[in-house]
C-alpha cells in the first residue's frame, strides 16, 4: 500500500501492520498516510486537506 500524500510505499512491520495510520473523511473512505507524513502534519483536518 502506498501513503496518499507523498506517495511511499508504507513500510510494514513482519505480521503486515502497517507503521502508520488510518484517516476516514466525512464520506467514511480510508485513507493510509505513513508515519513520516503523520509526525510532519499532525491533525486530521490538516492530513484530510493535503489529500
């Protein structure tokens, strides 16, 4: 899976979990941001505007 921002691919730990988060917009929709996006923009509306 690849983080909707910046595009990388999400790093995954050995049982596939994903090191980094989950963002659901008003609609419900997911969308996976990596960690590196989430220390750098640390709200959900700013993560939700970036994508």
């Amino acid at each position: 899976m690849k983080c909707e921002i910046c595009g990388n691919k999400i790093v995954e730990t050995f049982l596939e979990k994903a090191v980094g988060t989950v963002v659901k917009d008003a609609k419900g929709k997911k969308h996976w941001v990596c960690a590196k996006c989430q220390s750098s923009l640390h709200s959900k509306d700013v993560l939700l505007a970036k994508i």
